[in-house]
C-alpha cells in the first residue's frame, strides 16, 4: 500500500512538473545539445545490441510511420539531447522528458492538434515505431559516465506510454481510466496497427458526457505486448494509483485490446493463468505455459483462479452499431480433481485451475486479471473489465504501401465505438 502511495504521488507530481514545463524542458535540453552534437564521444555505437523488436526497424516501411507522421523531430532531436546530458541524474531529466514528448505528440496527433503528414491521424503505428526508433537510439548512446540502460529505458518506456500522465482532479468530474496496447504478431504483417491503441489515443484527456448525463474524464496508457514488462509490474504500475483514494482514483477502469473478427466483446472472467504458447510477444519470448500445461505470471501475487467483471455490461453491449457488442462468457478450466482441460460456457465451477479467460491466455487477458486483482485488492466496489475490440482489417495488397481508406475507415470505426460504449457506462 506504501509502495502504491508512492506511486500515485510520483504519477501526480512528475505529470504536473513535465506538463507545466515541458516546452521550456525540452528548449533547455536542446540548446546545449548543438554545442555538443559532433563531439566524437557522443557518435553513437552502431554495434549496441538490439532486442527482436527493435531490429524490426530494418523493415525500411517502419520509418515510414515517423517520417510521415510530424514525429520526425523528436528522432531528430533525442540523440543530441542525450549528448548534452552530463551525469546520471541529468539522463535521468532527458528520457522522462523526452518520453512524456512522444507521449504528448502521439496523443496530439490522434486528437488533430498537430501536423501529421499524410498517414492518418487516428494510426497508432507512428507512437508506436517512432518509440522504437528513440529506445534504439538510447540503446546506441554510449556516455562517458556510467548509466543503467535498462533503467533509463524503463523510465523513457513508461513516460512515453502515458504511465506519467494523471488526471486533473478537477471537481465533479468522474475519471475513468483505460489502457490499449501495442501493435503485435509483426513477425507476419509489420505493417499492422492495433485498434486499442489507438482508440485510447483519440480519447486520453477527452471529457465525455455518460448515459446519466455527469462528465467524465479519460486517461489512458498504452501497454507494450512483451511478457518482460508484465512481470516487471507494468500493469500495478499503470493501474495502482487510480484504485487508491485521492485526485487520480478512477471511478471505472477496463483493459483494451484486439480480439475477434467483426465484433467487440466484454469479457466476463479474466484467468490468472498464462497458456498462449506457441504464440510469442513481440521480442519473440515464449510465456512458458500451454493449454494442456498452464503456468502462473512470475510473481504474479495471490488471488483467485478467475476474476468476473464489474463493468455495468447491461448498459455497454446495449451499443450494436456499427459493431456488435456482446458479454463473452466462456472459460477454460481444468476441473477440479482433473487434468484436462474443458471450455465451460457460462464460466468457471468451483475449485477448477484456470486455463484461459473469455480472452484466452495471452496479455490480453492477463492485463484484465492483473488490475482486476489489484482492484479487488484496494477497490473491490469500483466497476473494472476488460473490452476486445473487432479485428483491424483492410490493408493494402500491395506491401509497399503502409495505409489504404479501407484500413483507415475501419480503424476510426473502431475507435469512435469504444468512446461510444464508454459513454454509454452508467457509474
């Protein structure tokens, strides 16, 4: 609870702080960085290892997405910013700076606050490969003074993700906060998007009017689809500060993600268990656990084998256009006294293991059970879930090109109707 506390006045502060002085930050970072930018102990080491999401960047259509969406300066930028940074404490200032940037750009952009080349607003892809872009470069970036990158990457990932950006707390105004998710299965189709994502852009800071007519505020983050972070706590760090009382206590909280073709889904019951296998997240890591042989998170704390939403599902799946909505009941078990693994469709019994939520056994699902147990944990009364949303179609043929009207229709589509089933919620 300490740590949580902690964590809600470090969310607090750092948004106020970056959000008041963000302009002058980055002007300040950037004056010094010209003198110092040719300097031959700032060159970058192109021999720095990369992990397998960032040498998806090799793809030359990824650039695509920075260079043709107005993000192109903050890649600019970041390298020589680093090179003016003179110890630890000053990189520190420079990647949490320059994350909550690249946060504040992407969700700009979303919102038509900002030029966006030619590419779509609503595309999530340029937050996305231009992240990867940036934490390339940090990685390459090589100091005279000793750093932990994994520490400065963490910092910069989580303020380019949103986890830094609170509510106002302005009074009489409900909160309602929301996560999406990366682009995933690239391996396949690098040029793909991820529908969540951006919808929880268009909507992050949005004020909306709900069902009973009182104003709600939204703030979202945007999850990295790699196990590593979930062990690492990513989720209790998104969710941990807005399920304790104070100004960034969330009156609702559900997960986002892409799920099945044509239509969205509430899921009734998230599984503690991991049981994707074979399928990998997107630096290629297995989650170690199969449907026959499902397997706990790594220190995932105690809790039961399945969570039920509260989220008022009555209200959400009354929206059915231009997609169904429909509450997902299924699980998978393994019975109690047994070994094999059944699909109950109308959810657990009792004593069964967990194999699969209504969402299966991927991150999808363990980001629904992770805040769902921390909010049974310091807010069991609060309404919390999980929505899938339809499958993002309509990319071209042709590899070469990156977007198509199809595409970008289907994708506003789907981001207008997530903002249309939060409106419908009744708190």
């Amino acid at each position: 609870m300490t740590q949580l506390r902690r964590a809600t006045r470090r969310t607090v502060g750092r948004a106020a702080a970056l959000a008041a002085a963000l302009a002058g930050t980055l002007a300040a970072l950037l004056v010094p960085a010209t003198a110092h930018a040719d300097r031959a102990d700032c060159r970058p080491v192109t021999t720095a290892p990369l992990d397998a999401e960032q040498a998806r960047l090799q793809d030359t259509r990824t650039a695509a997405f920075t260079e043709r969406s107005g993000l192109d300066d903050l890649l600019a930028g970041f390298p020589a910013a680093l090179c003016a940074a003179r110890n630890a404490h000053r990189a520190e200032r420079v990647v949490d700076a320059w994350g909550r940037a690249l946060w504040q750009a992407g969700v700009d952009r979303a919102q038509d606050r900002r030029p966006s080349g030619d590419l779509p607003a609503r595309d999530d892809r340029p937050l996305y490969w231009t992240r990867l872009a940036m934490t390339t470069q940090l990685a390459r970036w090589q100091p005279k003074f000793d750093v932990d990158q994994a520490h400065l990457r963490a910092r910069f990932e989580d303020a380019s993700r949103g986890l830094d950006d609170g509510f106002t707390g302005d009074p009489g105004i409900r909160r309602i906060f929301v996560s999406g998710f990366d682009p995933y299965g690239l391996d396949t189709e690098a040029r793909r998007a991820n529908p969540s994502g951006a919808a929880v852009l268009r909507l992050h800071g949005q004020r909306i009017t709900l069902a009973d007519g009182s104003t709600a505020e939204v703030r979202a983050v945007v999850l990295p689809v790699r196990y590593g972070d979930f062990d690492a706590g990513i989720v209790e760090r998104a969710f941990g500060p807005h399920l304790v009382p104070g100004p960034q206590s969330a009156d609702l909280i559900t997960s986002i993600s892409q799920g099945y073709p044509g239509t969205f889904t509430l899921e009734a019951w998230a599984g503690r268990a991991r049981s994707a296998d074979p399928a990998t997240d997107n630096v290629g890591a297995l989650s170690g656990g199969t449907r026959d042989h499902p397997v706990d998170a790594p220190g995932l704390a105690d809790g039961p084998e399945f969570i039920h939403t509260t989220l008022p599902t009555d209200a959400m799946t009354a929206v059915q256009q231009p997609y169904p909505v429909l509450l997902n009941t299924p699980v998978t078990e393994i019975p109690e006294g047994s070994t094999t693994p059944v699909v109950r469709p109308d959810g657990p019994t009792p004593g069964s293991r967990a194999v699969a939520g209504g969402g299966g056994g991927y991150l999808s699902n363990e980001v629904a059970y992770r805040s769902n147990r921390l909010r049974l944990d310091l807010a069991p009364d609060l309404p919390g879930g999980h929505l899938h949303t339809p499958v993002l179609t309509g990319l071209p043929a042709d590899q070469a090109r990156v977007t198509s009207p199809e595409f970008e229709r289907n994708e506003a589509a789907i981001s207008d109707q997530v903002g249309v089933i939060l409106r419908n919620a009744r708190l």
